[in-house]
C-alpha cells in the first residue's frame, strides 16, 4: 500500500508515475474524477504511459499511439496485444492511495 | 474480390492483411515476402536488437493465433520478378504465376550503396534482420573501430549504439548540417549535436571518395578505411552505409503501373493500373495533411495507409485517406526524438518548451501563421498534445511539391 499525493495534486486529466517501492512503475490517471493504476510501460516498447494521451478512460502510448482501457489494463488497437496489470486505487482522507497487484494481468 | 495477392510481407504488408480482413473481405490472400522470416519490426534492428538486448522472436509483429485468423498463404523467400497487369498475375523468381483479382504492392525500399562496397567484408547497410545479424556479429567481435557514412536518422541510430557498446565511432556526412532536409538546419545542428555530446566524431561537409581494402584488388578482402574527399584516411574495421534508399520497383517494369521516385498513386493508394494498390514505402501519394506528393518512410504510414488502399481496392473507388501529419521518432544517445508534420524550407522553428542545451525540449514549426510540425526531444507529453493542434497548411502544395 502506497499513499501517492492529495487527490487535488492529481486532478482530472492528468497522470503521475510511481517508481518508488513498486516492482516495476506504475501510471495513475485521473480520467474524468475516477483514479486509476496501470504498469506505466507500454506493453509493446519501451515507453512511459503517464506521458500518453487520456482520453475518458483510455490512455494512447506517447510512442506508437496504442490504446489502453484503463479499467481493464487491456489494448483496444495494435501494436500492443498483451494487457497491462491493473492495480487497484483508495482514496483515504483526501489521499490517493495506490494497492499494488502481485501476480499476472487479468 | 475473391483472390488477392498482397507482394511484401513486412509492416505495409501484413498491416494490408489485417485490413482486408477488419474491412470484411474473405476471399484469399496471398502473401510473398522475399525475406525467409514472418513479418518483423524494423525500428528495433538498429537499437535494442543491434545492442544484442533482443531476440529475433521479439521483433515478430504476428502471432501464431492471429496468423490462423487471418487465413492468408504466406510464400516467403520468393521475390516477385513481374506483373502482368491484364491478367493481374505475379511471376515468382521459381517461375510460379499467381494470378488474382487485386493486387498490393507493398515491395518497400532497398539501401542505397556507394561504389566499391559490394564484395568487401565488414561494409554494411542496414535494412533487414538478416543486414541487423550480420552488422551486429561484426560489431560485437573484439573491438573494431566503425564508421558511419550518413549522419540521417539510421546512421545516428546505429552510430548510437555502436557508442553503447564502447566501440571508437566516427560518422561522416556529406551535407553541411545533418537533417537538414528533415528537421531544417537550425534543428538539425541541435539534434546532430547528440554525436558530439557523447564523444562520437561526426565530420560533415566531406564527402567519400572509396573504400580501402586489404585485397589485392578493389572490392576485395576486407574493409581498413575510408578515403574521404578531402584526403583524409579514416581507419575502419567495420562501415556501415547509411545514405537512404530507392524505393523496390524494379520489378514493375514494363507492368504499365506508373513508377517515378516510387509507386505513382492517388490519395487513396490506387496506381495508375484499376485493382493494384500500393502501401508503404514504395507508395507515392499525395498527402493530405501536407500537400505534398512523397514517399513517407515512416513506420506509422505502413501501418495506416493499409486501411486507405484496402478501401479503394474492395469499392473500386479512390477511398479519401486520413487527414493527419505524418509522424516519426528516433531514439539515440538515450534521447527520444519524435517529428509530427512536414518542415518545409520555409517553415521556422519556435522553441515552445524546455531549452536545446538541457537536450529536453519542444519547437513548433510555423509557417504564414500556421503550426504545421512540432519537434521534440525528450518531451513525449507536451509533444503529443501538440501534434494534435497542427494544421493542414493548404499553401505548402504550392510551394513544396
């Protein structure tokens, strides 16, 4: 368990990335008021995710414009065919609060 | 449609089967690749997989489930010799004719060369994996010293990570300023100063004058330098030929498809002959987005324009292609340089973010008002919200094509 930043330093349309004591980075959006988690590098190459285009709740890669259902994890058009992890995401007294999943995406 | 021949089994190629298929097309496909391998990225062969940090199996773009899916024959290690377009038919180099209702030509580009490089080991170009396995065996033995002929984005990305593997690299570029025709000259010098920041020689404005080898004749053994123009020797082991390419269209001849710098083609990738189209590389639309009428190299137009000429070739009509700016990256010295739009010589670049020297930062292209490219180096967010805000600039048509 993580606590990420005040909810008002993620407002909506905007993403942040976690490095620290996570397994691999993670990229948190704010689509829209919900707050989601997903592993930060793109699932076909080397690129960060928090630098990617938000749009409702998809994120585009910076690099090769894949697109990725943040609720799922899951690519919605190639190049990227594998998902990415999801992780799940509390709010506790104005705080987000990342929950790091262990084991493979869904 | 109840046949189709798509001839190139790289990106272009098998983008246009994906097409085919996502359009609702289910007649057969028929797919020849003059390379053994399934299709392949290529961005890779010149960073990671050079590095030796990659398998080949990486680099597939397919995978054994989606080939079921697609259900297309795939013929690979065949090179197509002809195209008879009455009869629609494809003559393959073993004499095997496949004849079908369309054709796509997706044949691609070949590097261009310099005199007296065929025949001398460790002098290379960089096109295919079997180019990327050979340069990387030669790059990975001992410790040879390589030069780069060509300071464009393959020969800065190879020099890049010859560095990366502690190798002694010098590039040589013909033109003053390196990019230039990409990027323009002001940001051309930003980004070829990248060389300089991590101690690679670049020497500009010199051209080649040979190869020096240690046979006994030219062309023969062994690469030991290179004789430049001015008279300097630059002591080589490994060359690597980075000076372009010349688009795969030899094969047409005689065909009646018009051919000039390419596969002459309408906005929606049709040819000069009904029922062949034309993708990729080889293809030469006019764009919509820049008004120009040019081969684009990029990695995105092979996986776009498929869906374009996919639809010209099912409805029989010239489909519109999208209206959006052409768009490429290069990573090299740790640096992520992406290019959305079309710099033309008179359009000024305009720092908008970040600072050339910190090697972060994004410029905008204007021209008579309008921002028609944005550049970035390091700036992946910023650069993609402003590739959004680029506009069709009608007036470059005049004054670029």
């Amino acid at each position: 368990m993580i606590t990420v930043c005040r909810i008002e330093d993620l407002p909506p349309g905007e993403a942040l990335r976690v490095t620290e004591g996570v397994p691999a980075p993670v990229a948190l959006f704010n689509a829209d008021g919900t707050v989601y988690a997903v592993d930060d590098t793109c699932t076909h190459q080397d690129a960060s995710l928090a630098d990617g285009w938000l749009e409702g709740c998809f994120v585009e890669c910076p690099l090769h414009a894949s697109s990725f259902d943040l609720r799922t994890g899951r690519p919605t058009c190639l190049p990227a065919k594998q998902a990415l992890k999801t992780h799940r995401v509390t709010l506790a007294d104005g705080y987000v609060v990342l929950h790091v999943t262990v084991g493979e995406p869904a | 449609m109840k046949s189709i021949t798509v001839v190139g089994a790289s990106l272009a190629g098998l983008s246009t089967v994906r097409a085919l298929r996502e359009q609702g097309y289910d007649g057969s496909i028929t797919v020849v690749g003059e390379e053994r391998h399934q299709p392949y990225d290529r961005p890779p062969l010149s960073k990671d997989f050079l590095r030796g940090g990659l398998d080949a199996d990486a680099l597939a773009l397919g995978s054994p489930d989606e080939y079921q899916d697609l259900a297309a024959r795939w013929l690979l290690g065949e090179r197509a010799l002809r195209l008879d377009p009455m009869a629609r038919s494809v003559t393959l180099a073993g004499g095997r004719e496949l004849r079908s209702d369309g054709v796509v030509i997706a044949t691609g580009a070949s590097p261009r060369t310099i005199p007296g490089a065929e025949g001398l080991a460790g002098v290379h170009t960089l096109r295919t994996l079997d180019d990327a396995l050979a340069l990387r065996a030669d790059l990975l033995h001992g410790l040879p010293r390589v030069v780069v002929i060509g300071a464009g984005f393959v020969g800065a990305e190879v020099a890049s990570t010859a560095h990366a593997l502690a190798l002694d690299v010098t590039v040589v570029e013909a033109a003053e300023v390196p990019l230039e025709r990409a990027l323009g000259r002001p940001m051309g010098l930003v980004c070829s100063s990248l060389h300089s920041d991590h101690g690679v020689r670049l020497l500009c404005g010199t051209g080649v004058a040979g190869l020096i080898g240690d046979g006994r004749t030219p062309g023969e053994g062994r690469v030991t330098g290179v004789r430049l123009a001015d008279g300097r020797l630059l002591p080589a082991d490994v060359v690597v030929v980075g000076v372009g390419v010349r688009p795969a269209t030899d094969w047409l001849a005689g065909s009646g498809v018009a051919v000039e710098d390419g596969v002459v083609c309408d906005t929606g990738c049709g040819t000069s002959i009904p029922g062949v189209v034309a993708v990729g590389d080889v293809a030469r639309c006019p764009n919509p987005f820049t008004g120009r009428h040019a081969r684009i190299e990029h990695w995105t137009s092979a996986t776009e324009q498929p869906r374009t000429a996919v639809r010209t070739l099912l409805s029989g009509r010239p489909a519109t292609a999208p209206t959006q700016p052409p768009y490429f990256w290069s990573d090299q010295y740790l640096a992520r340089i992406q290019l959305a739009g079309h710099v033309g010589a008179d359009a000024e670049p305009h720092l908008v973010e970040g600072d050339f020297d910190s090697r972060s930062f994004v410029a905008v292209y204007r021209r008579a008002g309008h921002s028609v490219a944005v550049l970035a180096m390091n700036q992946p967010k910023l650069f993609n919200r402003l590739r959004r805000s680029l506009t069709p600039a009608p007036a470059t048509v005049a004054s670029t094509v």
